[in-house]
C-alpha cells in the first residue's frame, strides 16, 4: 500500500487532469468548480474523528488540484 503523501499526489494529478477536461465541456461553469473547492475545504476543516490519514490525503490532494486550476484559471489569489 502507498503512503499517505503518494496518494495524496496521485489524487492530486487524477483531480486536476479532470479539471482541465472539464473545461472543454459546453457546460463547463467556473462557478461550480468554486463551489466545488469552498466545499472541500469546508469538509476537511471538519477535522472529523476516525479520519483515517489515507482520507486525510485524498481531501489534501483535492484541494491542492483545486488550488492549482482556479489560479491558473484567475479565480483564485496567490
């Protein structure tokens, strides 16, 4: 089994390469992706007991993706 910061990686470059193909859709809306992000990190700021360090990662990864396209994208500051 992988270590929590390789999943966390590999999350990350599975979400962001969705992110981007998302764009080329016609129903692509930059809302829906914010949206998407305050609830990520709205969920991982729940800090939930029993969390195990694999979740822990994904919600990282995801966030980290979601950071990265909506910077690119100029919907996110520095």
């Amino acid at each position: 089994m992988q270590d929590p910061e390789d999943h966390a990686h590999d999350v990350y470059q599975r979400s962001l390469s969705t992110l981007e193909e998302r764009t080329a859709q016609k129903d692509f809306d930059i809302d829906i992706v914010e949206a998407e992000y305050q609830a990520l990190t709205t969920y991982q700021g729940h800090g939930w007991v029993g969390r195990n360090a694999y979740k822990d990662a994904e919600i990282e990864g995801q966030i980290d993706a979601y950071q990265v396209f909506l910077y690119r994208y100029g919907n996110l500051k520095a």
